[in-house]
C-alpha cells in the first residue's frame, strides 16, 4: 500500500444480513435424510465453530471448503443469529457459526443446537465430492 | 389374505371350549373344529410370512417411506394384531426387540470392521454400546408390562473421535444415545419432544424406559 499501512489479508468482510444463505457441506451420506441432518451440526473435537460457506452458489460450497462430502446444506443467516449464534466471517466465502458448546462440554445444549439448525435448513445440494489429491 | 383370519375368528365363536371340558373324549365336532383351526393357523402363519417378507422387501430401499418400526406400526392397528403379531413371532422365531437388536448390533460391526464417512469405534465404545443396547432390547426386558411392540430402528454412526451414537426417531420425538470414545468422555442418553428435552445417564434401564417414551402415545 501506498500509505504503508497493515492490511490484514483475511478482512475485513461484509456484514451479513439476515438474508444472507450459508452452505454446510454434509460429510456423511446418511445426514441427506432429513431425518438425521441434525448430526451435520454436531461440533467436531477441537472446532471453534462450524464451518460454512456465503457469497457463493450451494454446488461451489463443497470446492470451498474442500472436504470429501457428499452434498450442501443451506440455512438463512437471520435463522441462525435468532438461535443467538454468531456467524464470523474468516474468508471473503467462509465463515464459522460460533456458540454451539461441544457435546463434552454442554451435551444437551449441543443436541438441542443440532436439532435446531437442522430444521431451519435444507438440502440444496447433492453430489458426491472427493477433496483433490 | 383371503379369508382365513375371519375363519379362525369364527371358529372362536362355536362351542368346542364346552365339549373340552367334560372328560368325554373330544366329539366329531371338536375334532373338526381343532383340525380347521390348525389348518388356518397354518395358512395364517404363511400369509403373514409371505406378508412380512413383501413389507419388510418394502423397507429395504434407503429412501422407501417404509421400515421394519412403519410395517410393525401397521400390523398394530390391524383389529387382529395381538394374532399376527404372535404369528409373527412364531414365524420369525423372534420379537420385533430383537430382530432391531440383531440390526443395531450389526450396525455396530459394521462400523468396527470401517464404513465409509464414518470413524472406526473404539473398542471401549464398542463394547459399551453392544453391552448397553443388547440388554435394553433383551427379550427379558422387552417382555415386562407396558413395553411397545413398535421399534423403531434407528441410525448407527459414529462421532469424530470413535464414539458410537445411536439415534432415533419417532414423530416428533427424538433419541440419542451417545457412547463415549474413551471413559473420561461422556456416555449419555438424550431426548427431545416438543415438550420437554434433557440428557441422562446411559445404561439398559434407562434406554428401556426411553424407548418406550419414545413410542408411547
């Protein structure tokens, strides 16, 4: 830059609105039931949050985050803040939805969270995805 | 099914429970009664068999509508279920309880031997889960009073660590039974309904009574 000033290379990002459509890639087949999507919102161990994609179209989610998947799952940003969770943008196309406890550490806060998320989304997309190499 | 259940119906409602009381020897009668009523039965043993087996084909598709719990569900509200489902049992030589049991435990080694998607289990949860779930669906503990007869046959995975989760649903309400990877991590049961939600400690006690909150009307 010309002024000589730090610009942090990962933002800063849009604001969000509560329009805003976020993609969760679906690592496992079974969670396409709607029935047992709830287990795509579970935490993994030593996730601060969980992984989503915005500012994209739902087939372009799983090259994004580059994990083997098998489809997309889309929820609204306003569905997501009215379950008092935050979703913090890391990436001009990913974010992460924060306050969701890890099962070890608030079980039923956890589940509940799962079985909330999963009913405010829905399956955009499906197709099996192999991450590259 | 033609009309064998109403011909064994019948046969209920004529007089050989009389004759079978007196210390004559059984009549003509009673004799063609008992003859008919083993022949029915028969034929009621294969229907429900040949039934059984279409329905439960039915269910085997991943995105049939249709599972071993809807075609249990709906031989229950037949008028004549406590029948079939005895005819049922006689048949297959097995409870709904166990055939699901059969299923999750075999679920549970499938996942040991590695599926795709899914971690390996470790052997704590492996053994943990196996012991837990044998014991609450065990015949002895599905044949105490007020014990539904519908099973719902629930998904067998894994968490990100080698534990084992064991979910499931039945209309609006859900059950998780989650089997820790290692002692120090949590074992816990977890239900939710539109009414009430919590988590409890998980043994074959508890899962027994959940499963049959699960269901019950």
């Amino acid at each position: 830059m010309a002024d000589g000033a730090l610009v942090d290379p990962a933002g800063p990002f849009r604001d969000l609105s509560d329009q805003d459509l976020l993609f969760r890639v679906i690592k496992k087949k079974e969670c396409l039931r709607r029935e047992r999507l709830s287990e795509a919102f579970m935490l993994g161990t030593g996730e601060t949050g969980l992984s989503v994609c915005y500012d994209c179209l739902a087939s372009e989610a799983q090259s994004i985050v580059q994990l083997d998947s098998h489809g997309v799952a889309q929820l609204l940003h306003g569905g997501v803040t009215a379950l008092h969770l935050a979703v913090v943008p890391d990436h001009p196309k990913h974010a992460e939805i924060r306050g969701i406890p890890h099962k070890e550490t608030n079980r039923v806060e956890a589940e509940r969270l799962a079985s909330e998320l999963a009913t405010i989304s829905t399956i955009a997309h499906v197709q099996r995805y192999r991450k590259p190499g | 099914m033609a009309a064998q259940p109403n011909t064994l119906c019948g046969l209920g409602t004529s007089s050989p429970t009389r004759s079978s009381r007196s210390s004559e020897p059984p009549s003509e009668e009673l004799r063609d009664s008992l003859e008919k009523l083993q022949d029915s039965l028969e034929q009621l043993k294969t229907d429900v068999q040949q039934a059984s087996l279409k329905l439960l084909e039915l269910s085997t598709p991943p995105d049939s509508s249709f599972s071993g719990g809807d075609v249990l569900q709906a031989l229950r509200e037949m008028k004549w279920s406590g029948g079939v489902l005895k005819v049922y049992e006689m048949t297959y030589g097995i409870t709904p309880a166990s055939r699901v049991s059969s299923q999750i435990i075999s679920a549970i080694d499938q996942l040991k031997a590695g599926k795709e998607d899914e971690v390996v289990p470790t052997d704590f949860a492996y053994m943990t889960a196996c012991a837990v779930i044998q014991s609450a669906y065990s015949r002895e503990a599905q044949t105490a009073r007020n014990v539904p007869r519908i099973m719902p046959e629930p998904w067998v995975t894994t968490d990100d660590v080698g534990g084992i989760r064991v979910l499931w649903n039945f209309g609006s309400r859900k059950l998780r039974a989650n089997f820790g990877a290692r002692p120090e991590l949590q074992t816990y049961l977890y239900y939710e309904s539109n009414s009430e939600l919590n988590a409890e400690p998980l043994d074959a006690e508890l899962l027994k009574r959940r499963l049959t909150w699960l269901t019950e009307r």
